[in-house]
C-alpha cells in the first residue's frame, strides 16, 4: 500500500456539495458523467493527493452519514472568520489534549472536523 487516493462522502445533491466544499478550500480536479444519470464530482487541495468524490450511487452510505473525516488547518480562528463570512455555519473550538478541534457539517450533515495541533 501507498496512500490513501479518493474518500468517498454520500450526498444527495452534487452541485450544492461541490459549491460547499470550494467554499471550504477544496478544488475541483475532475467533474464528468459516470454512468446513467451519474456525475463523478471529486475535489482536493492544491499540491496534496488525497482527494474526496461526492457520491449518491452507494447505498449503503447514505447522505449525512459521514463522521471522523478530519482536516488538518494551521488556524482554526482564521478558519471561523472565513467559513463565517462564506455563510458557513461552524461549531465551537473544542481544546483537548490531542489538538484544538472545530465542526462543520456539510448541507447533507456529514460532519467535519478541522484539526489544529
């Protein structure tokens, strides 16, 4: 194994998701068909190469169904006034041993969490 490639995050409507996630910092590196009345939608940041797709074809994962995914951040301040100023709603900073913690939740409830260590 070398890496993890593409997370998979369940979401009901794509257009609105991949307007979310640019919001968030995320750039879009492919958008195409997939199959009948399917789009692949997938994103990443810039220079790293773990990407994220935005899916509605697995029905075991429906949409909000998403925890744990964590992104990591230099300042959760810097990031509360930008979300904030962008319309996002974001939780509170949670300060535990391991690094200082901020939620997020997309519009389908798939919760983020932005990690600063």
């Amino acid at each position: 194994m070398k890496a993890i490639e593409i997370i998979s995050i369940p979401v009901t409507n794509q257009e609105k998701s991949k307007e979310f996630y640019e919001n968030l910092g995320f750039c879009l590196i492919a958008e195409a068909p997939f199959g009948p009345g399917q789009k692949w939608v997938q994103l990443g940041f810039p220079g790293h190469d773990t990407s994220v797709t935005l899916v509605t074809w697995f029905p075991g994962m429906p949409a909000g169904s998403m925890h744990g995914f964590v992104i990591k951040t230099d300042s959760l301040e810097q990031d509360i006034e930008e979300f904030t100023a962008k319309g996002i709603e974001v939780g509170k900073i949670d300060d535990t041993p391991w690094g200082r913690f901020l939620s997020v939740k997309d519009p389908d409830g798939n919760m983020l969490s932005f990690h600063q260590a």
